[in-house]
C-alpha cells in the first residue's frame, strides 16, 4: 500500500489564481484544499475549487475520461480506437496535405485559457514557426480580448496594473460588469475582509442586475445593458464640471485631455439618467465619491468586455481613473479581473490571432523579425489569422480546410452556434484536443486526442495580478492520455521530420523537448527587455514562491504595481485619454425582439461544466435550467413558475422554463451560461435547441474583435403542450452518466428535454421533457431506464390521464415517475432528493397536495460544502429576533454560521446568506 503524498498546485477554475494542496494516494487524487502559503488566496478555496478531487475520481477517469487516441479517415465511419504513433503520422500527413495544396492558412488553431503557458507556448510556436500561419486564437477572446485593446491603447501595454493587495487600501471599490461573489468569490472574500477592517471603505456595483455583489453595496446603479460607456462618460463630464480632476497631473502625464473634454461636453447627468436608467443623482454620488476617494480601485470583468462596445468600455473607465489620478497608487487603479486560469499566459505568449510572442504585436515587423530570428526561421507571416468568431465563419466558408480544437468547446460557448456546427460539419478535418470525452465538440471530431488535466500536469499559470505559479501533477493521467505540450511537440516533429519538402527553411526549428521547464526557458528569454520581462525568475524560485511580473534578471520578486512613477507604456511615457462616444449594442430593441437577453455564471458552475458537471452536488444550488424573468413582466404575459416560453430572434430559437426574479430589470431576460445540449435540448418548429448561446449575438468589437455575449434581443411567447413528463430517480453517482446518455438517446426529437444530475443528501438525475402527445412506448422504456420494471412501485392515474408511479427504498422515496397533463408537486421531488423517511401512509405519495399537517417548500441547497438548505435557514432565521442595525445584521450571521456552520468552509455561499438575513429585516420593516 502506497503512502499518502501531498502536492502543491493550482486551482484549474478562474482567474484569482488559488494555490491549492492535491493529497494523492495509489495513483488517485483523493483530497484538496488551499494553499496557506499561496499570496492569491491564503489557504481559501470556493465550493468549486474545494470539490477539485470529486472531479478526478477512479470513476470519474474510468467514465467520463478520453484514455485513447480515436480516429475516423470518412464522415460516414465511426471513431475507433487508435494509437499515439498512428494518430500523429495521420494528423501530420493531413496537415502537410493540406498545407500543400491550399497554403499555411487552410490550418486553424483553436486553443484555450485553460492550457498551460508552456502549452500555449508551443502551440503558436507550432502554428506561426512551422505550419507558418497566424490562424491561431484563444478562447481568451470571449472573455479578455476587450481588456487587452483597452489597456494597450490607454495604458501602452497589456499589463493590469493592480494587486489584490489594493483590496486592502482601496477607500473606494467599484465594480462594473462583474459579480466576483460568483465569479471569483476568493477574491470576494478578501473584499470582504478589507471591508470588515475598513467600515468607511464604500462599495460601488454597476450592473443590471442585483446580483449577490450588488447585495453587498452602499450604492448599485442597475444600468440598462449596454449602457456602461453612457455612464462613464457621463462620470468624467460631472468630474470636469465640478473641477475634481488633476489637471497638473493629466498635462505631465497624458495626451488627449482637450479632445476628450469636448467628446464628453453634452454627456450630462440629465442625459446620463436617461440613456442608462438610472438617477442622476446616484450618478453624480459615484462621481463625487470615486474622484474625491483617497483610493479609488475598480473591478471589472465580462460586463465589460462580451460586447461590441468592449474596448470602449474599458478605456472609458481607464479614462475615469486617468482623469482623477486614481492609478499607480495603493489602493488606486483599474483591474481588470481575468476569466481563465491562464488568459494572461495566453495573452503573454501571443497566442491570439493579432498577438506575438512577449507582448510584441504581429503588425509590427520589427517584432515579427525578432521572434523569426529567436526561432531561426525565416519570417514570421505579416497577415493577422481570424479571430475565434471569424475563424469557424472561415471554417463555414472552407478557406480554413483543418482545424484543431485544444481544451475547449466551442459547440457550447460560441455565439450563433447553428453557423458553429455548420462550421464543423464542412470543416475536412476537425482534431479535439480534450480530456473529457463526452463535450458537444467532441461528437465533431474526426481525430480525438487524449490528454491530460488538472491534477496530471506540470507548468506554469499567470493569474489575474500578473501572479506566475506552478503547476504540478499529483498523479499520472488516465491510459493514454499526454500533456498539451507533447502532442504538439510530436505531431510537430512528424511534420518536419516526413515532409520536409512542404516546410522549407523549417528543419532547425526547435520542437522537441524533454520536460515543461525547457519549454518555459525559453518563453522567458523572449520576455528579455519587454514589459513583462521574467528573466529574474526560474522553476526553482516559483517553486518557493509564486512571483509577479516584471522580474527582470537580477530580481528575485516581482513588482507589485504598475506606473508607480507615473511613466506609462506609451513611446513617450503618457497614458492616452481615448474618446468613447456611446454607441448602442447591436441588436436592437423593438417590436419584435422587446427583451434583452444576458448570460452570466452559476456559482457552483464553470463554463461548459465539462468538469463541474461530472459532480451531482454541484448542481444542488440551482438544480433546474432556467430562464429568469422580472415578475412584473411575467405577471403581464400571464406567466407562472415553470411555464414554458420560446424565446427567438433571427438567430433561431429555443425553448426553456421560466421563473421569476426580481433582481432583473424590467425587460430583461437572463440565462446561466452553462447549460448546452449536454443537459438541454429540444426540437421544435424545425429548429434544433443548441444550449444558451444558440440565439447570441455575433457581434464583434470593432478593436478586440470580441463577440457580445452579454446583450442578444429576443421574442418571448409562452409555448404550451398538451404533456409532460418527469422522471426524478436516485442513482450512484457511477450510474449517472448512462443513464444520461439513455435518455438523450430516446427522448432526442421531443420538443424541449432538460436531464440534469442531482446530489446532496441522495444523488440521482431529474428529467423534464415536454411532449406533443402520449407516447407510452417512450413511457415504458423510460421505466427500463429507472430501473422500474425490475422493482415493485404504486402506480395511479387519473381521469385526466396523467400517470404516477412510485417506487419505494427502505421507507424512502426512491423513484418517481409521471406523465400527463399535470407535473409532479414540488414536496414529492423534494422529500426524494432529501431522502425522507416516509411516515404517511403510501397512498397520500399518490395526490398533488402534501399530506395534511406537513408543509413542505421549494428549497435548494445554499451551502454547497456542508449541505445545509435554504430551507434550515430559513428556520433558523425565524427564530431570531429581527435585526435593527447592520451590526444586528453580522451578529445574527455569526450565529447562524455557529448553529448550522454554513458559510464557515469555503465561504462561496456568504452573499446569500447575509441577504436571507436583511430579507428578514426588510420583512419586518415593510410589515411596520
């Protein structure tokens, strides 16, 4: 038996950059938790990053892992199992075809925030070196391409200027188009921390909806989507009327101050209030605190940047901060909060289509000529390669004949994605790079490549405070599976060593290497004398501690902040003040298309839920693919909880249930984006449900080229079909997966179908699907699936022909099975899910009303890491007396936490918690 062995590592989920602690045992991960040691997060972790080890169990690598290279030579033939040396002389000799007879940029690379820098590294020196094409792009451009452009044209350079440190000196936080209590709660935690100390420090939320991060502030501005360059230019014009800008300052150390002056001249509060709906007097209020604030440290993420307006987005508020003085200062500055775990890596290697390595800039042939030269090649290719949209549009079109997809899934998280599998299906060769084996884009592939994840890998990663840290693998990957690296190495050299003939002048370019930091050696020679310069850093001395850029040679800790001295990256030193006239999204609001659809993350979730998904508990906090709504709205359209809607837009359409929340505007519609076809899907009126991004925007910023994920119009009528039917069954975690795989495979025609694994107290799967008429052959096979007609249960129905069967397990609900007009009462589900031992007679499980004397409500499960509901908080809470006072308020939280210890672990679920208590207050007030 092998002993226990400890690893240190980090987290594989956002962009905070959490060191973590893997505890491995017999080749298997069983256990991790933070790293105290680690400066992005002190030993914290959220719910997703300490369920780390459930993603990577034996039975999670026994089912849901690629162990083997797979490969089709026709459409029409089916994936077989190959081999590593087959499938890379394969995959080389097709790429060298192809090469040959259409020219370099017939190749696409399609790669990852989520690979190491060392991967990244490798595969644009394999794209732009050998294949000699710049048809290579990140999936970072969803996400952080618009705060690239932004800070490169006002500040000179990609380089967040900020720490996390600045949590603890900012006097004032703003965050815009961002909610870090879901999306990088460590960090939130910090905040809340700093706060703590800090009673005067002010927090400022803009964004549409109350999110839990907007629960928190002294002051929210639920702007109109889209709205956020109106309101920031509508800031600068109130600080320049009101004299609270630094001009000595902005004349030593800025241009553009006199066109910016006049670009905001008409931008005033009245006309501010009404482009972004919101009162010109909270409008002046942040003016005022933010220019007058000692420090004043923004926070901004996706809002921002998922728009076609991104990069004026961001330098609109760079703008702000330049107008005030607000940056190179403790506490002060704009910081830009990263999605990925590695889109700085990405971003400094110059793995973007309109990139180079180090921070230097295709378009600039002195650069180019500089990393030709470092590779010993004879040029770097001039022409800038398609952008992620743009690149399955050229795919669409055939000019892109190959592409390789490494660590990501664009058949979910693309825009438009009828044009996206379009894409796929004319593409001649399409090679997924992945480790899971079940994601939408791995149906696509003709060439599956296996390779290895979290826990498995050896590199490094730079986290959104320009933070390096390694990463290490605790265990050996799955069967066959190899790190990102190698395959590109080996597919690499194949290429040069058997057609050398297709790629002249290409033979001495490095590609082989023994280990990932060779690799890093080198990427850190390029960084010599840039801005982002590391060549004071090493393996060993990350090893000790995680380190930030710059650390030049000759330094052993890297610089906390940026423009200390106030001199910015700009040739001449000055920050550039950027005009950002307000433009409107996109599409359009009007008769046919009233609301304005956004997306946004889950807490417990992390993008395609590839990882997250294979975890049941993971899905206990918002167990049900849902679309919100205002409740105003909903009461207008005659809707209720759980009706059915179709929502469209020229983009196609799609079906979903909806609910109620009145933290929306008015107006808006809202979706998870997490749920793809994977767990949703429908046929209806001729169109295929393709998940969330099915009807979103395209649209592309002008600069960043990044698309608009955040702002999409659309109809919305009610959809009604005359059946339902719902399956709530309780299975081990290890049946879970087929069981999907078998209702996916029966119910793929129905309308609308959502089948979404459940965990907690029991595990299991929820199925809902909506029928055009009674199919008792799809009814019976359904209760093979469930395991029904191996088991004695109740079976009832009634004169409205709807169906109900029952299947009891030592005095608990085991399976529960309906179809009809009518769906199953919400005390049934629960009491299932929960495990409930029944004490009422059996027959009362077959009525809609809950037994007499019970009250039983909808209640989810609020802290993840302890299973504590909603529900046993809200009981608690109403044994306690009302709260008068915000320090009423954190007592009442501490003994809440003390009794039902929620909220004591990972903390992700604290937001909540603290606004069930003031709902309680409110309650009370509002009563009075």
């Amino acid at each position: 038996m092998s002993a226990s062995t400890e690893t240190k590592s980090t987290c594989c989920y956002c962009g905070v950059g959490c060191g973590v602690i893997i505890t491995a045992e017999q080749g298997q991960i069983t256990g991790v938790r933070g790293d105290p040691d680690h400066p992005a997060n002190f030993g914290r972790l959220c719910s997703k990053g300490s369920q780390l080890h459930m993603t990577s169990t034996p039975l999670i690598q026994a089912q849901r892992r690629l162990h083997q290279p797979m490969l089709r030579q026709r459409r029409d033939q089916a994936l077989t199992i190959s081999d590593w040396d087959s499938s890379i002389a394969y995959v080389a000799e097709r790429i060298s075809n192809t090469v040959a007879e259409h020219g370099p940029d017939s190749i696409g690379f399609y790669v990852s925030g989520q690979l190491l820098t060392e991967d990244y590294y490798l595969f644009n020196k394999l794209a732009r070196g050998l294949i000699g094409t710049n048809q290579i792009d990140s999936n970072s451009r969803l996400c952080m391409s618009s705060a690239v452009a932004g800070y490169k044209q006002s500040l000179g350079s990609d380089a967040p200027p900020c720490s996390y440190e600045d949590l603890d000196h900012a006097d004032l936080v703003l965050i815009i188009g961002a909610n870090p209590a879901y999306a990088h709660p460590v960090l939130y935690r910090r905040l809340e921390a700093a706060r703590a100390r800090k009673p005067e420090m002010k927090l400022v939320v803009v964004d549409p909806r109350r999110t839990d991060s907007a629960q928190d502030a002294d002051l929210h501005l639920a702007i109109k989507p889209g709205s956020d360059v109106a309101l920031l230019n509508g800031l600068l014009h109130i600080c320049l009327w009101e004299g609270w800008t630094q001009a000595a300052w902005l004349d030593a150390h800025t241009s553009g101050l006199e066109a910016l002056r006049d670009s905001v001249r008409d931008c005033t509060p009245e006309q501010t209030a009404t482009l972004c709906g919101v009162s010109a007097d909270d409008i002046y209020l942040l003016a005022r605190w933010f220019a007058q604030s000692a420090a004043s440290l923004s926070l901004y993420c996706q809002g921002l940047n998922q728009s076609s307006a991104g990069t004026a987005k961001n330098s609109a508020l760079i703008n702000l901060h330049l107008m005030t003085a607000q940056i190179g200062r403790p506490g002060a500055g704009p910081f830009s909060l990263t999605g990925q775990p590695n889109a700085m890596g990405g971003r400094e290697t110059g793995s973007m289509a309109n990139l180079l390595c180090a921070h230097r800039d295709l378009s600039n042939a002195d650069d180019r000529a500089e990393v030709a030269n470092f590779w010993g090649i004879p040029e770097i290719p001039a022409q800038a390669g398609s952008t992620a949209v743009d690149m399955f549009e050229a795919t669409r079109k055939s000019k892109i004949r190959i592409l390789w997809i490494v660590c990501t899934n664009p058949a979910h998280s693309l825009p438009a994605q009828a044009q996206v599998r379009a894409a796929l299906e004319t593409a001649e060769l399409v090679i997924v790079q992945e480790a899971f084996r079940d994601t939408a884009t791995a149906a696509y592939a003709d060439v599956l490549l296996p390779a290895a994840s979290w826990g498995e890998k050896e590199g490094t990663v730079t986290n959104s405070e320009r933070r390096i840290s390694r990463v290490r693998a605790a265990i050996a990957p799955p069967g066959n599976a190899r790190a990102d690296w190698w395959i590109a190495s080996q597919i690499g050299l194949a290429i040069q060593t058997r057609f050398p003939q297709h790629f002249p002048h290409k033979q001495t370019l490095r590609l082989a290497y023994d280990n990932t930091e060779q690799i890093w050696n080198e990427h850190r020679e390029l960084t010599r004398g840039r801005d982002l310069d590391i060549t004071g850093l090493s393996y060993r001395l990350l090893e000790q501690s995680p380190q930030q850029w710059p650390c030049p040679e000759g330094q052993h800790t890297g610089q906390a902040r940026l423009y200390t001295d106030f001199r910015f990256a700009h040739a001449d030193g000055k920050a550039r003040l950027i005009c950002t006239p307000y433009q409107p999204a996109q599409d359009k609001v009007n008769a046919r298309t009233p609301f304005v659809l956004s997306t946004g993350r889950l807490r417990d979730h992390w993008h395609g839920m590839s990882r997250t998904g294979v975890t049941p508990a993971a899905f206990a906090h918002q167990p049900e693919p849902m679309l919100e709504m205002h409740p105003q709205d909903m009461e207008a359209r005659f809707l209720k909880h759980g009706d059915t809607v179709c929502i469209r837009n020229t983009r196609g359409q799609q079906i979903w249930r909806i609910r109620a929340n009145p933290a929306l505007r008015s107006g808006m519609l809202w979706l998870p984006m997490h749920w793809g076809e994977e767990f949703v899907w429908g046929n209806a009126n001729g169109y295929t449900g393709l998940g969330v991004n099915n009807l979103v925007s395209p649209a592309l910023d002008p600069k960043s080229f990044q698309p608009e994920l955040k702002f999409s119009t659309v109809s919305l009528q009610k959809q009604s079909f005359p059946y339902s039917l719902q399956l709530i069954c309780r299975a081990d975690p290890h049946q879970i997966p087929a069981m999907q795989r078998a209702c996916r495979q029966l119910l793929r025609d129905q309308p609308y179908v959502e089948c979404i694994p459940f965990g907690g107290t029991a595990s299991g799967i929820a199925l809902y699907a909506c029928l055009q008429q009674a199919e008792p052959v799809l009814f019976a096979a359904l209760t093979e699936v469930a395991g029904l007609q191996q088991h004695a249960h109740l079976r009832y129905q009634d004169a409205q022909r709807s169906t109900r069967l029952i299947r009891l397990e030592n005095r608990q609900l085991h399976t529960v099975m309906q179809t009809g007009s009518q769906t199953l009462p919400d005390w049934l589900v629960q009491w299932l899910k929960e495990a409930k031992e029944i004490t009422v007679p059996v027959s009362l499980l077959l009525q809609d009303k809950a037994p007499a004397g019970i009250a039983v409500q909808r209640s989810v499960q609020v802290c993840q890491c302890l299973g504590v509901s909603a529900a046993q908080i809200t009981q608690y809470l109403e044994q306690q007396e009302t709260p008068a006072t915000p320090e009423a308020e954190q007592a009442v939280l501490l003994g809440l936490q003390q009794h039902l210890q929620c909220g004591t672990r990972c903390g992700s679920c604290v937001p909540e918690l603290k606004q069930s208590i003031r709902a309680l207050r409110q309650k009370v007030l509002h009563v009075a």
